[in-house]
C-alpha cells in the first residue's frame, strides 16, 4: 500500500516520467505494485 501511495504521488509530480520498482527478495510483489498503482499497461513515450 505504501509503495502504491508512493507511486501516486510521483505521478502527479511535475518532471517526473515513470518509476523504477525494485523489491529485494520480494520480487514476485512487484507486478502485483505496479497493477495497483495503475501503472500497467506502460504508456507509450514519444
């Protein structure tokens, strides 16, 4: 939950173009972070 709060945070922040998850021994958390923090599917970059 914290990691998802986070992340919305960051979103609405000026200058900031995507995250870098990272979860040392627990990485089978991550896909489960990123679809909660809606930051599934990745956006398109031009």
């Amino acid at each position: 939950k914290m990691a998802c709060e986070q992340i919305e945070e960051f979103k609405e922040m000026e200058g900031i173009a995507g995250v870098h998850l990272m979860a040392i021994e627990w990485e089978n958390r991550v896909p489960e972070i990123a679809e909660l923090a809606k930051v599934l599917p990745r956006p398109q970059v031009d």
